[in-house]
C-alpha cells in the first residue's frame, strides 16, 4: 500500500511511522496541503492521508480519480473538506470516527475553566512577580447550566465532566440518544449560562451561532467550541462580544483556520482582521485546534487510519469506517459495512 500523506507535521510522524511498519504501508509524507494545485503529488500512490484543513473538493476529486488513486483516508472524524457526494462511484472515504473523545471534551474543560478562573492571566503575571488579584475574580461552576450542542461521543463525555462539577445540563441534538435533558435549541440559547459546540459542521449546522441566536442568549454567556470554526459566525461572534452580550468566547477552532492554524506568524501581522480582533479581546482565548492533541489520541489516530487503509485495500474494498454516500445517510450506513459501497 502506498499512501501520499498531506499537511504532515512533526507530531504525526511517529505513531504513523511505527503502525506503518504493522500495516505494511508505505508512506510518503508532505508537509503541504492536498488542494487542486498540489494533487499532482499524489500520481503513483494507492490512497491519500488527509487532514483537517486540506481542501478536497470536487476538482482535487476527480484529479485524484485520474491519477488512479483509490482511497482517501481522513485522520480525522470530521469530513466537511471532503465532497463526499462527488467521490461517489469515483473514490472511496473513510475516516476516524473516534480517536479520543476525552482528549477533545478535556480540552473543552480546560478551556472553560482557564476563561472562568482567569488562570492564564494569573500565569502571566506571576512570571513578572506581579501577585496581585486584582481583575481576577471568576466565578463557580457549580449550579450553572451548561448547554451542549451535539451529544455525541464527545459531547456525552463533556457532559459527563460538566456534571462532575455541579452544572445543570441540558442538550440539543438533531438525533437525541442518552441520558441527556433535551430541549429545544432556542430553549438551549436562552437558558444556559455556558454553551459548548460538539456537533459536525454541515448545511444544518453552519453558522448555527449567529446574529440572531447570539441575541436569544443570556447577557454574559460564555461560547465554547471544539467542534469546527464554521459553527459560529465569527464577525457575529466578535460584535457580541463588543456589544458585552456574549460574556466570553473558547475556541479551538475557526471557521478561516486553513490559512493560519498549524504555522508560526509571530514574526508577521496578521492578515485576517477578525481573528486578530477576537484574540485581542480579553475575555476570548483562542488555541489552534489543538483539542486532539494527546498522545493517545495520535496513537489511536494513526492506527485507525492505517487498519482502514488496510481492510480497504485486504477486504475487497470493505472498511467498517467508510462514507459511504449510497444510503443516503454517510455515517449510519444501511449495508452494516458488509458490501461495498460502489
């Protein structure tokens, strides 16, 4: 099996270079993103390993075709860069619907908590000997209602940690499943004093944050997302917070990431005004999609994508993990994974 890996980084060699081994895969790693002018690299290779933010659409698609490459294999559980209606009949898709739930809903935690208890400005100060207190008063989590958005595997995980710490729950998600207290999402928006994204991004859920939601929310709620940066409309976003409505923002994520997140622009001005306003507001804490980066979860990343590649190419074309666009229904495939897709 050869494999074109994009959008490489130090961090993924490892794990991907000792299951390779297992898997009896060769890899050729580049450290660029796979997009129409870069497709080309992928001529002589069986499958392509993609990521996050390598741009997958319908022309990179049928590039791929033509060069005879057979699998696109996503190490990652999210798919919305990848036209998976186009592929069909044309390429198969598969993914990592699960890696590390913890990993992410940790990291949603850290976050909140860092926001409420101002941890990072303490930090900050005390590297200077400054140990005053003041403006750093927080506020308990405890008794607050949080609302989760997407209860998932991830989701669930983070509403089990928000009730570890006293929080009332409630939840919304378009296929309810659980233990959760559903409500409607207008009622999420209205009632929670926290409100935490963990739904897929796609044409029901992109800018699910807007304008108009931001104004049925609390005065002061905090937003937090995990998930990806096309949930919440950012320039929204940014004039709540300017507007005093939206209390505080975390995100690990943000909807023109591709260009930004992953690199080093300490040395450069910020070309994208948004972002740079939301990172300079004080109450906003922005990391660069780093929720999964655990060394669990890169480990079960790695493994999952090259035991896909491998039931792939070893099973007559099968993968447990496609997506599959025949049913109609990419992830909850009709065949039970027993016939392929095309």
């Amino acid at each position: 099996m050869k494999i074109a890996f994009f959008d490489a980084k130090p961090y993924d060699l490892p794990a991907f270079g000792r299951y390779a081994k297992e898997y009896g895969a060769e890899i050729k790693f580049y450290e660029t993103k796979l997009n129409i002018d870069t497709a080309n690299l992928a001529e002589g290779y069986d499958a392509v390993c993609v990521f996050v933010n390598d741009d997958v659409n319908s022309a990179v698609i049928d590039k791929l075709y033509s060069l005879g490459v057979k699998l696109i294999a996503l190490r990652s559980a999210g798919y919305n860069n990848v036209d998976v209606k186009h592929a069909f009949k044309k390429i198969h898709v598969v993914h990592v619907p699960s890696y590390s739930p913890y990993a992410v809903a940790e990291h949603a935690m850290a976050l909140l908590l860092t926001s409420v208890r101002r941890t990072h400005k303490a930090y900050i100060r005390t590297k200077d000997f400054n140990f005053s207190l003041n403006g750093l008063t927080g506020f308990d989590l405890h008794g607050k209602t949080v609302g989760v958005i997407g209860t998932g595997k991830i989701g669930g995980i983070f509403m089990n940690i928000c009730r570890g710490f006293g929080m009332n729950v409630v939840a919304y998600d378009k296929f309810p499943s659980g233990d959760a207290h559903y409500v409607s999402l207008d009622e999420l928006f209205v009632k929670s004093d926290v409100i935490s994204l963990h739904c897929p991004l796609n044409e029901d859920t992109y800018h699910l944050i807007d304008k108009a939601a931001i104004e049925k929310m609390k005065k002061g709620v905090i937003i937090v997302n995990t998930s990806r940066g096309a949930l919440i409309d950012a320039e929204a976003l940014l004039a709540g917070i300017k507007e005093k409505k939206v209390g505080a923002a975390c995100l690990d994520v943000y909807e023109e990431e591709s260009d930004v997140f992953f690199h080093d622009f300490s040395g450069h001005i910020m070309s994208d005004d948004v972002l740079a306003r939301l990172i300079s507001m004080p109450n906003v804490i922005v990391t660069s999609h780093q929720a999964f980066l655990t060394e669990e979860a890169l480990s079960n990343i790695a493994e999952t994508t090259l035991k896909n590649i491998s039931s792939f190419f070893n099973n007559d074309g099968i993968c447990e993990n496609e997506l599959c666009y025949r049913c109609g229904n990419v992830e909850r495939c009709q065949k039970d994974r027993k016939d392929r897709c095309f």
